[in-house]
C-alpha cells in the first residue's frame, strides 16, 4: 500500500470531533485508485449538451462526469484518515478492525 497506517488516536480524537461539531468543516478531496473498473463510462460536458463560449473550442470535452456502475473498488491513496474519522463520526465508535473493514468497503 502507498498510504500511512492510520492513526486511530488521531482520528479519534481530532479529526471525527472536527467533522462531527465544527459548523465550518471543510473535508477535502479524496484520491483513490479505481479497481475492476470495466464498466465506468465517462460523458464529457459537451456530449451531454452543456453550452459553453464558442471561443473555447474543444478546450471542454475532456471535463465531465464518470458514470460508475457499482462494481468498482476504490482504494484510498489520499484521505483514509478522513475516510476513518467520517466513519467514526457516524457510527460514535472506535473499532480498529470495524473501520479497517469499512475503510476497504466504503467506495465500492
């Protein structure tokens, strides 16, 4: 694995607290690695009929959305110390192994 072993202190007491009280959190993007990911289809804005300034060219076709269909595994490379603290914000409970299990689970 590329990521740090998680802190399950730190979750526990600094970063769940944050997510679950603090009025102005701001959770950042999460960066994962897509597995099994045959079936994700991906529509660019402009194939979707978005308009945008005729001055921009083909400058926007590659921006849009993936479609996923479910299968997918997403393994987090950045952000499994928040992924933890929203799970232990969630569930109010500490379990290593339950979060570990969750961690693995929780963007397929």
């Amino acid at each position: 694995m590329l990521n740090k072993q998680i802190n399950y202190k730190r979750v526990a007491t600094q970063i769940a607290p944050y997510i679950a009280h603090d009025e102005e959190r701001f959770i950042g993007a999460f960066i994962v690695e897509v597995r099994n990911d045959d079936k994700i289809e991906f529509e660019s804005l402009v194939d979707a009929g978005v308009k945008f300034p005729t001055g921009l060219g083909n400058a926007m076709n590659p921006f849009g959305v993936l479609h996923l269909s479910g299968s997918e595994i997403m393994v987090p490379l950045d952000g499994q110390h928040r992924l933890a603290a929203l799970d232990f914000a969630i569930s109010e409970k500490n379990e290593k192994k339950r979060i570990s299990r969750v961690l693995s689970q929780i963007l397929r």
